[in-house]
C-alpha cells in the first residue's frame, strides 16, 4: 500500500467527487479511478458507496480513513525529523591547502556547503602538498588541495577544472620585467627562489633541461608570501605558481609566464578507506557534485 496512493484516497474522501479530486491532485480522472479500483482490490474489501451524486464511504473505508490520516501524519512527521536532523549535522572539517588559485573554487565550495549545513565549520591549514599529504595520512587533516606532481595512491580525489601556471616574479624594476614571458636560458645566472617541494623541483628540472644543474638556487621556501618578500628586498627571482599572487600582491613586483608553457593540476583529496562522521561525508558528496559542475 503505497503513500502516494492513500493520499489519492484521502483527497477523494475530502472531496467526495472523483473528478474534483482529480482536478486538486492534477492527475486525470481516469488514472485516479484506475488508482482506487487498484486500492480495493489490495484491501480486498468495497471502500466507497458510488452515488448519483457524491461518493461516500462503507465501514470499510472509515476505517482505512483513520488508519491513512495515522499514516500520512506519521510519514510527514518522520520527513521533518530526517529534514531537522540533516540541520543538525555539525563537525569541524580541517582542509589543508597550499597558496592556489584553486583555492577560489574551494572556497565556494566551502561556502555552498554551510549554506546547507550551518553547523558545519571549516579549519584551514596553509602548507606545501607534501605536508599536507603527510598530515592527512597522520589524521591530522581530512581534505587536502594538493599541486601535482604528487603520489595519490592512498587517496581518492577528484581533478580540479583548469591548472595552475608557474610563472616568474620580479621587481618591476627587474630588466627580465620587460620581456613577455622568460625562457630557461635568461634564468641560468641569476639568483632564484624555487619552491623546496621535491617533486616540484623534479618538474621544474625537466623544464630546464640541462640548465638545471647550472642555476644559481640562493632561496628556497614554502609559501610565496615569504618568497615575495625576498623578491621585494631584490635578494632574486622566484618561479611560483600563478595562482598564489593575491596572496604576495604589490607594486614593487611583476610577474612574467615561462616559456615554453608549465603548468600543474590541482586535486581534491581524501584518505582511502577511512572512516568518516557525518559532515564530512556529506561534504564529499557535496563536492562530488559540486566540482563536476567544473568539468561539464
């Protein structure tokens, strides 16, 4: 005995007229005859009394009334306690993430989110991939935004839209500021900044080729906010990812594309296998859809 139908059944008994009911349900009035015929013969017993002019109910159909106004209420007040209860979800999800430009979909990500789950609240740990990795195997975080080259194999994630560009950033004053985009050879005898990441530098190694070797590496560092500031007080050139410039923006400094084109990929990740509350596997959900909305 489905719901749907005995609410088919109520809207009849309050009408007193198939066709009405018909009309306030918006179904057409042969498949709401066809509906209570079926209803009857489940019951297995005569519902209604068909007159000339209103439909009125048997003993039978009294008592399937009450018992259906005893369901129907049931069934909506189970609906509004899963519904109050899905409000209730609350927790601390803790995100680590580098200085990306992906991190502009995160946040909308993050925001979305609590717009359906107020009680949920965000922790943010900025770092390089691999710490973030580590802590995330540690238990330590339980989402990461990694930059690739990275291994993934105790993860599951989900490829960002779009990537990110290593660019080069210099003083303005910086003669290389006047050049559209910067080639391996302009870079061999200055001082640079480079990110500490291994597998960055793997990436940036083969990008150089044999020049790599060669380079005058004065800084390395984490975070380009603190790699601005080297570049700012004229201590070299940093190659950083595009994305991480709102957070080192200023006059003094530019930034120009290598050439030929680097880029990297940027992913969503999660422990494999481990076990979840309820916030954070609603937020998996959650991003599941709301990410490949980037990928459409």
């Amino acid at each position: 005995m489905e719901i749907r139908v005995l609410k088919y059944f109520l809207a009849v008994v309050r009408e007193e007229s198939i066709t009405k009911a018909a009309e306030v349900l918006h179904i057409t009035q042969p498949t709401l005859s066809r509906q209570l015929a079926l209803l009857e013969e489940e019951v297995g017993v005569k519902l209604f009394d068909r007159g000339t002019r209103k439909i009125a109910l048997t003993d039978a159909g009294l008592l399937l009334r009450r018992r259906a106004e005893e369901i129907i209420d049931l069934s909506d007040r189970t609906m509004q306690e899963l519904a109050a209860q899905e409000e209730q979800v609350e927790g601390v999800i803790r995100i680590g993430a580098g200085e990306l430009g992906a991190m502009d979909r995160i946040a909308g990500l993050c925001g979305s989110f609590r717009e359906k789950y107020p009680r949920v609240r965000f922790d943010f740990n900025t770092a390089t991939a691999d710490v973030v990795k580590e802590q995330i195997e540690r238990g330590n975080l339980d989402i990461g935004v990694l930059l690739e080259p990275i291994s993934m194999e105790k993860f599951e994630y989900i490829r960002l839209a779009g990537k990110e560009r290593w660019v080069v950033l210099m003083r303005r004053d910086d003669p290389l500021a006047r050049c559209d985009a910067i080639r391996a050879e302009q870079l061999e005898s200055l001082p640079l900044v480079l990110p500490r990441r291994l597998h960055v530098q793997g990436e940036l190694a083969n990008w150089f080729g044999k020049r790599f070797g060669r380079l005058n590496v004065a800084y390395t560092g984490n975070l380009t906010t603190n790699t601005a500031l080297l570049v700012r007080k004229g201590c070299g050139c940093a190659i950083v990812v595009e994305g991480s410039l709102p957070f080192a923006e200023g006059a003094e400094i530019v930034t120009r594309p290598l050439s030929p084109r680097l880029e990297a990929s940027v992913a969503f990740a999660w422990k494999r296998e481990q076990p979840m509350n309820t916030a954070m596997t609603k937020f998996i959900e959650h991003a599941r859809c709301f990410l490949s909305m980037d990928q459409a």
